[in-house]
C-alpha cells in the first residue's frame, strides 16, 4: 500500500462532499431534527485562526454523530460580516469594504472547506447581504412599532482625533480603539433599544434552559437584579425661585428620589449624593450659592469613564452643594446634599441616601468631609463586634434596628418590610426593584452597518402636532425629534421598501462632524417621506454588529425566503437550537441581546419558541507556544492553513481536539500535530492487516476493546471530553498493533470512530474496504457492553517493599482509586496503623508499595 498522502485523500473527499451533499440538511424530514450552532465568524481580513476550528471541529464531531444515529441535523455557517475592522482598512486602503469584506469571506471559506467542516453549504448567511439585512432592518420596525426603540441624547465615548463617536466595546481602558488617543464624554442622539423592558424575562427565564452555571451566573450579573425601595426627599433651598408661578413645578421637581437596597438604614441616612449628571442641579441652580465650584467638579468628573468612577480603590471626590439640603422623612432631620463622581447617573435614580455606619463608600466619604456617622444596626448579640473594629470601616451586614424608632429591635429583613410600609402609607417611597442592566445604545456613526430604516419628515409634525400635542401622547424620542431647533416626525421607512440599501460612496472617513460618512451623501440623505411624499431626510446612523449577530440562527433555518424571515413552519420544525458553543467573552452582551429580540419576536408571533437556545456550552482559548494570546503584532500566531499543508486536514482537527479539555485555556504545540500525524500513518499502515471475518469465530479480546472504545466515545461526546476521545482511539491503535490484524467487522466499526475527528482518512480507509458508501452516512455502531472483557488483575501490595497483602481488582484503573482501596485492606490498615506514608510508589497492574 502507498504511504499515507494527506494532500491527494483531504482534495477527493472534500470534492465528493461538495457534489454529494451528505451534510445538507432535510426540510421536511419525518426524522428528528438537531440543530447545533457554532458562534459564525468576523471574517477578518487576517482569516481563520487557530481558535475558530476548535468550536467547529468539536461541533461537527457531534453533528456526525448525531447524523449516524438518525437524526436529521443542521450544521450551518455563515458571516458577521458588518464592522470596524473591514471599515478601517478600506479607509486606509480606499477601497469599498463591500469588496474587502467578499475577499475575506472568500479566504475564510475555502480554509473552513479545506478543512473538511461538514457545515450545510447551501445555507450560508452573510448579515452584510442586503437580502440579509432587510430582515435586519424589518425587526427594528417591529420594535419601533412596539415602542422597544427610542432616540435618546446620552453620554457617548468620543474620540478628539478621529472625530468619531464610539461604542463601549470600540473603548479600551479609556482610549480609543482606532488611535490610542484619550476619549471624552459628549452628548449625542442615539437610537435606543429598551432591553430594560425584557429585564425579568431574560433573568428568569434562565430557569427553562441549559446554559453551563458560569454563564447562567454572567448573565445574572448582567443583568444584576436589586430589591430595595425608592424612597423621596425634599429639598429645601434657602432662597426662593425665581418667579412665584414657578414655585408648583419646584416642589415638584426638588423632590430627591434616591434607590436604596437598605430601606431599613434610612434613620441613619445623614447626607445625600446625586451624581454629577442629575437633573437637580439644573432645576435648583438659582438656590445654589456656589454654583461655580459645583460647576467645575462636574466639567471633571464628566471626563473619567464610569470604572475610573466605580472604582473602589479610588479615593472618593465630591463637592458639598451649598444653599440646599435635603430633609430625611424618617426623623425630619436636615442633611447635606453633595455631588460625588461614585454615584453612577445610570443605575437606580442617580441619587443615594449615604449611610455611612453601614456602606464602606459612604463611610469613607463621610470621613473625608467630616460628616456625622449614626449606627443604625447592629450585629445580633451572638457575634457582636467591638465600637473599635466599627470605627475604621462600616458594617454593611444584617442584624437588629437600633437608634431607628419604630424599627428598633426587628432584624433586617422585618425592619426592611416595615420601613417600606411606613414609606407607602405616607406617599414618600415604595417597594422597588433596580436592574444594572441598560437599554442597548443601538446606533453608530459608522459607514458599514445596516441603515437604520427610518426618515425624518418635517411637514408630518405640524399637521400631526395641531392634532397630538394637548393629548400630549406625542413624545420626543418616540414620536419626534429635534434637529437644529426644528422638530420632525420620525417616520417608519415602509416594509415595502426595505432594504434600504446602503450606498455606494466614493469616501468612507467619517465626517468632521461626527456624523456617520452617510450624511455626507445629500441625494441619498434627501428623500420624500413615505407618509405625506414631503421631502424628508433619512437617518444616516447605521446598526451595531450586533444586530445582525442576533438573529442568524433564525435566517439558518430559511436563508432564501424573500416573502419572510423565515417560514414559521420551518422555525417550528428547528426551533430552539439545541447546542450552542462560543467564548465566553460573548455570554453577556451577545448572548443577551439574541435572547431579547428572540422573546420579542415570540411575543409578535414570529418564533414560536420563548428562548433561541437549549443548551450553550463554551471552549477555553488557544494561546500561542509561547503561551500568550496569538496576536499579529507578537509574531506568534499559528498559521492554520500551513498546519493543513504540512500535516493535513485530519491531523490538524485531531490535534485541535487533543490539545487539552474543550472547555480549559490551552497552548498550542506544534509537536502535538507531528503525533497526531503519526497517529494517522499508523491507522494507515494498519489497514494492510486487516482479515475477513470468519464465520463463528471471533476475537474477543478485539470485540472487547472496540466496544470500549465505543462506549468512552459516547459517553465523551456527550460530556464534549473530545481530548480523551482521541487518546482512547491511540490506545485502541496501540492495541491494535500488539494484536498484528483485526477483522474486517471491528475495524470498520474503528473507522465510523475515527470518522468523527478524522473524516479524510475514515472516507478513504471505508472506501477501500469495497464500500460504494460515504462513511459519513453509516449508522453510528452500537454499543455491546456484554462483549467488554473487565480484565482482573492482583495487585501485590507491599509496606517498605514486603509484600503484605494482595488485591483483586480490575485492570488498567488509575492509580488513585487503586492505592484508596489498597489503603482499606484490614492487613495494610494493621501496617500502617502508627506510622506516615512518605511514599506510595505505584507499577501500574501490578504494585503499590507504601513507604513508611
Ligand atoms: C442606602 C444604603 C445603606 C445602601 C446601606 C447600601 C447599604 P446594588 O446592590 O448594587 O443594587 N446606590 C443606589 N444607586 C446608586 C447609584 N446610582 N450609584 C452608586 N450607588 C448607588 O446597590 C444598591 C445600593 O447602592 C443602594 O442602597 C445605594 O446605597 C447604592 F447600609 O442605599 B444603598
Ligand atoms: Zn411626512
């Protein structure tokens, strides 16, 4: 037989797949349906690392698998093709991202074929498809009809040099992504997504699903859930406004509603702190007596990004906002009002009653400004702590009320309940719950993204504000916007006439404005409003990547349906998606925003499942030789496509999949492939050795050794243990060649293993046992565990090397579990009994000795 050549076997079945189709999945099927997802790739212009194949390979071992046994599965692929990266390099470049962009999905296509993925071709998604994103763009009308999406003016990271607005995750420790320069908060109208809304669906609904517990815990974090009270103070300035007819809006306005998890704390609320973006301070300026100072510390703090702010190690600034207090409504008590970068403008009501005896921030802060600090509770009496240990920090735990009236002597939770009672009866708080969790800042001033599918009409709003304004339903951000002091109606772009295409431009900079390189292109900009055909203007601000990347599953399932997003048949038949893989990095926001628009599209009828996905598991990464991340500007990334040339395909998936436990950080070593390859050569040569079956006889030794491996491999499959799977093939060889043949039947059944990992060989190997069959379509072998042959072995077990007692067990066990059980025999108890091991030296099958 010829030598193992991977190059001309991983062309002929790749070629024979391509014409065959055998992963292509079946609409409709009268058989059970799996549907695994792999997160689908950037296709970046640096193309496949060695990390992506390690979620492919391992999912496509299961698709196969799945596939054996019956079921009727969809491995899909596609690209998330929108994005920074490919916008930058065709400014640098000046070329079109839309021809960057089909170069690289070219690169990343034929390095996934060559490497033998069994994705279903014939369903590839591209979200930069205008046949794909029209689906896109239909969504957001969907949510801008059901008032999930508003414009809002918010604080955005700007950057000073590019001129550019960026979102969080374009914000590297402050600075910008692009340039490294310092970024800067600045005010600009975004469109908003109010995700908010889903806050408590998307928390409990963690319950219906499989997600591994550290992702269930990320996304709880996310969302971060508080049960506390909101509770109102009043204001009292000692000058009076302006004008006597300002003064009802006033007692409105100054009233100071705080969040508070702690309710039963409020009698030892001694100050207050508002953030340095609250209303307050514009709506009480004129009773404000040093304003100036004020002004200042805000101009500051604006400037540092909220971890600067929330940092607990930072010391804590803030300003006394002098002319005002606040007046405490449990013991009327009147306290200071401060202004202090540590409360967040974006969590609760961006303002805190401090309680400095009881929260560490506010005792450090009381501290610096001198400010009173009044217990409240008190540990229960058990484990009391001494005054000295309390003066140097807070107790921010449970135990009785003291020093807080009618709360005196209840335990937390009661004084908590009461507290809240106390405040609803009286109209000055209630029960209330807070989510960290924000709406999703859902624009970008960016040129390649989706257009946001909206026009802005100006005639539209005065003839709808003679009718709307006094029923005063017509709401900015919802209804209408301002620009340059006109007001607009923000107008649907009609389904009809989705996509709205992006255009071809000549420039794709971004504008000296900051505006997105869309509004630069005035007869595009400029178009009639679909309502009243007045002219109107489009919106030039495009979607986050993470649009596209929410729905993809959904488009998998019908990627040519022009009529729909997807034929809800079809959703039905493949809904949810039963094994999702991905990195962790995407458990929070990704994961999140795909579960909102998936609950939001059951709530309007379009899926018929509540959540998108059963299950969602996740690797660990591949790092570098050298042990840090690959990365371009290190020098140290492995090249993919010259592991497939020198190695091969096979050799290259198997070595992915032996590196190290699927779900741990592993290196990468480029000698590990060399024995993966060397593995393959001798699955090779064996093929020579191998006999026909002989009627009524069979070897059992090999019957017993290949049902082993069977059941280590079902067993690893479903635990996604893929690097035990392979080094249970190699013991399987090693046996093998001990064994110096095999039959016919044992070996094919090897090759259907084999074939998970190894596909190219499998094929190849299967066609030569004079199959005119695909391995991939064979039936997955079924496991006899009565033909598993438990070799029983006796241990010698010996104290200082004298041979003490002796041991039945069964053979090839870990050293462990055999040492535990030598450890228990009366004998060697006996032995032992007064004296340390200082070594149990261990001969695998066959002795422990304890030194003593
Ligand atoms: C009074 C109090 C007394 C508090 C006490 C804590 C302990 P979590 O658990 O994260 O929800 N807080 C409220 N809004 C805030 C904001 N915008 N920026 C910074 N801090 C804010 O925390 C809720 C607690 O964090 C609230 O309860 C409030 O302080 C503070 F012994 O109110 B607490
Ligand atoms: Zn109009």
């Amino acid at each position: 037989m010829a030598e193992y050549n991977h190059k001309t076997i991983e062309s002929k079945w790749q070629k024979i797949w391509e014409e065959q189709k055998p992963f292509k999945a079946a609409y409709p099927s009268d058989k059970k349906k799996f549907y695994p997802l792999i997160e689908f790739p950037y296709p970046s212009g640096e193309g496949l690392h060695t990390g992506h194949p390690r979620s492919y390979c391992a999912l496509d071992a299961i698709a196969r698998k799945k596939r054996m046994e019956g079921f009727n599965v969809l491995y899909p692929i596609g690209w998330d093709a929108f994005g920074l990266p490919t916008e930058n390099y065709a400014i640098k470049m000046g070329r079109p991202p839309q021809e960057i962009s089909k170069e690289n999905i070219n690169n990343f296509r034929r390095q996934l074929k060559s490497l033998g993925i069994g994705f279903d071709w014939d369903r590839e998604v591209n979200t930069t498809d205008s046949k794909y994103y029209r689906w896109t763009q239909w969504i957001f009308l969907q949510l801008l009809k059901h008032d999930l999406a508003y414009k809002a003016n918010i604080a955005i990271s700007w950057c000073p040099k590019c001129k550019i607005g960026l979102a969080n995750e374009e914000v590297v420790q402050g600075n910008c992504e692009r340039c490294g320069t310092q970024t800067e908060k600045r005010q600009k109208e975004q469109w908003m997504l109010e995700i908010t809304k889903y806050a408590d669906r998307l928390l409990s609904d963690l319950d219906e699903v499989d997600y591994l517990e550290k992702i269930k815990i990320q996304q709880q974090n996310w969302i971060g859930r508080s049960e506390g009270a909101s509770v109102k103070f009043k204001v009292r300035s000692k000058k009076s406004p302006p004008t006597a007819d300002q003064l009802k809006a006033e007692e409105v306005k100054s009233q100071l509603e705080v969040f508070t998890t702690r309710p039963d704390t409020l009698f030892g609320a001694t100050f207050m702190v508002i953030a340095p973006e609250h209303p307050l301070i514009l709506n009480i300026e004129y009773g404000i007596s040093n304003i100036d100072e004020v002004k200042d510390y805000i101009d500051v703090a604006m400037k540092k990004t909220d971890l600067e702010r929330s940092d607990e190690k930072k010391e804590k600034t803030g300003i006394k906002i002098e002319g005002i207090t606040a007046i405490n409504p449990a013991n009327n008590e009147e306290i200071p009002i401060f202004v202090a970068d540590y409360v967040m403008m974006g969590y609760g009501t961006g303002a805190i009653m401090a309680v400095p005896a009881h929260d560490n921030r506010d005792f450090a802060f009381a501290k610096k400004y001198n400010i009173s600090i009044k217990e409240v509770v008190r540990p229960d009496s058990s484990n009391m702590t001494n005054s000295s240990n309390r003066a140097n920090r807070a107790y921010e735990g449970e135990g009785r009320s003291v020093n807080s009236g009618f709360l005196d002597c209840l335990m937390t939770n009661e004084a908590k309940q009461k507290m809240i009672e106390w405040l609803e009866e009286r109209k000055l708080g209630s029960k209330s719950v807070s989510y960290k969790l924000r709406d999703w800042v859902f624009s970008r001033q960016h040129y390649w993204g989706e257009p946001i599918p909206v026009v802005y009409c100006r005639s539209c709003f005065e003839k709808s504000s003679k009718k709307k304004v006094e029923s005063r339903k017509f709401k900015i951000g919802r209804d209408y916007i301002e620009i340059n002091h006109e007001k607009y109606v923000i107008v649907p772009v009609p389904e009809s006439d989705l996509p709205v295409e992006l255009p071809v431009v000549e420039n794709y900079e971004p504008t000296d404005s900051g505006e997105s390189p869309l509004a630069a292109i005035s007869d595009w900009v400029n178009t009639t409003c679909p309502v009243c055909e007045s002219p109107a203007i489009r919106e030039t601000d495009t979607m986050p990547t993470w649009a596209g990347s929410s729905w993809y599953y959904l488009r998998y399932i019908d990627p040519d349906n022009d009529k729909m997003l997807a034929d809800p048949n079809k959703l039905k038949y493949w809904l949810p998606v039963d094994l999702y893989n991905g990195g962790m990095e995407h458990v929070t926001l990704h994961l999140l925003y795909s579960r909102f628009w998936h609950k939001f599209l059951f709530d309007i009828g379009v899926v018929p499942t509540k959540e998108p996905y059963q299950k969602r598991v996740s690797h660990g990464m591949i790092l570098a030789p050298d042990g840090q991340k690959m990365s371009k500007s290190r020098g140290n990334v492995v090249n993919p496509d010259e592991m497939v040339e020198k190695f091969g395909a096979d050799a290259f998936r198997l070595y992915e999949m032996f590196l190290g436990p699927f779900d741990q950080v592993v290196k990468w070593q480029t000698d590990g492939i060399r024995g993966t390859y060397r593995f393959l050569e001798k699955v090779w040569r064996m093929s020579d050795k191998i006999t026909e079956d002989k009627e009524g006889e069979e070897d059992k030794e090999s019957e017993s050794q290949i049902n082993k491996l069977i059941q280590k491999i079902n067993s690893d499959i479903d635990n996604m243990q893929f690097n035990t799977s392979v080094s249970t093939m190699m013991e399987f060889m090693n046996f093998v060649e001990k064994n110096g043949s095999l039959s016919q039947s044992v070996w094919e059944k090897f090759l259907i293993v084999l074939s998970l990992f190894a596909p190219h060989i499998a094929e190849e190997l299967w066609s030569q046992t004079n199959k005119e069959t695909l391995i991939c379509q064979q039936v997955w072998p079924s496991l006899d565990e009565s033909k598993i042959i438990e070799l029983q072995i006796t241990y010698a077990i010996q104290v200082n090397g004298k041979l003490r007692a002796s041991l039945d067990i069964k053979g090839n066990l870990f050293e462990n579990d055999v040492v535990q059980k030598a450890n228990e025999l009366p004998n060697i108890i006996e032995y032992l009994k007064d004296s340390k091991i200082q070594k149990t030296i261990f001969v695998k099958d066959k002795i422990v000795n304890f030194v003593i």
